[in-house]
C-alpha cells in the first residue's frame, strides 16, 4: 500500500498516512478538525543508483549461456582469452607434391 503525504491548509498540520489506492482522499483534519486536509504532490521513495542492474545481473555469462550473446570470447580471471579447445592437426595436403 502506498503512503500518501497530507497537509492541513487551515493550521498546517502534516501526516503521512498509509492508504489504498481505492480509498477515498482524507478530507478533515486531524488536529483542527477542518475539511482542508488535502494530498501533497511528493518525489518517489526510491531511487536507482549505481551502474545499472541490466548490465550486471543479465549480461555476465550465466548458467544457461544467454549472457555471451555478442560472441565476444570468453574471459578469465586475468583477464586473458580463455583457452580454445583441444584441436587434432589438420591432415597435410597434397598441393604441390609431384608425384
């Protein structure tokens, strides 16, 4: 539930109260007892700070191997190219043997 900021325009009396988004606006006030008990336009209650969450929780090579999607080579602690497979020689070609 969200907290809504209130504010008396009679006597200047501020509160902070705890509604549903379907309840009706409070209209009088709680300490002059007057109907000018009115909401307050106020900033969020949370900001996002940082580098950003996309980069650092989805795009880090995870377990299902979505997160090399450029095809960027893999690295390792040090920062160097992890090493490719083992690979067997290529057979040697016939070109230019005279036979």
């Amino acid at each position: 539930m969200p907290i809504y900021a209130y504010k008396c325009s009679a006597c200047g009396h501020a509160k902070d109260v705890l509604q549903k988004m379907s309840d009706a606006p409070l209209v009088a006030c709680p300490e002059c007892g007057q109907s000018a008990f009115s909401k307050q336009v106020t900033a969020a209650g949370f900001q996002l700070k940082g580098s950003g969450w996309y980069v650092t929780d989805f795009r880090g090579g995870g377990a299902n191997g979505a997160g090399n999607a450029a095809g960027k080579p893999e690295t390792g602690s040090a920062g160097q190219s992890a090493p490719a497979a083992a690979t067997t020689p290529a057979p040697p070609s016939s070109e230019g043997s005279a036979a």
